[in-house]
C-alpha cells in the first residue's frame, strides 16, 4: 500500500487507498486481425460487416438540459424550489 487519504466533503468523510501491484498477463498471438472502419452513420463498421451504432450522448444530454432550464425558467427567482 503505497498511501490512504481521508478526504472530507460536503456529504460525508471517504478514504482513499493507492495500492501498487504490478499485473501482467502474458497472451500467444492469434494470428487473427480485423479492420475497423469509423463512421459518422455507424460509430464503426467492422471487416465482417457488422456495425455498432453510434451513441447519441450529445443529443441526449442536449435534450434533458434543454428540458430543465425550461423547468427552471418558470421557476421564482429567489424561492427555494429554484435549485
């Protein structure tokens, strides 16, 4: 155990361990190679033509942040409901 620290926030105390172990996993090469493809349709089309579709993290978060500060806005300035 290389450190511990005691870190204390607003919600509680936590504590934190670094531990130093090394770990390694030796592997036998497989001979076996594929190609990736990234994309703006598909987040990447592989060399068997399978596809993953892109995540959509920006147009989500944009939606629920646009749905909050429309909640916000008819909110009072100043009441406690406003956070």
């Amino acid at each position: 155990m290389e450190r511990v620290r005691l870190i204390r926030k607003a919600d509680g105390y936590y504590c934190q361990f670094r531990i130093n172990r090394d770990v390694r996993e030796d592997s036998e090469p497989t001979g076996k190679a594929i190609g990736l493809d990234v994309g703006l349709e598909s987040f990447y089309t592989d060399s068997d033509g399978e596809k993953q579709n892109n995540p959509r993290f920006l147009r989500t978060g944009k939606e629920k942040l646009q749905f909050l500060q429309r909640r916000k806005f008819r909110k009072q300035k100043g009441s406690s409901n406003r956070n």
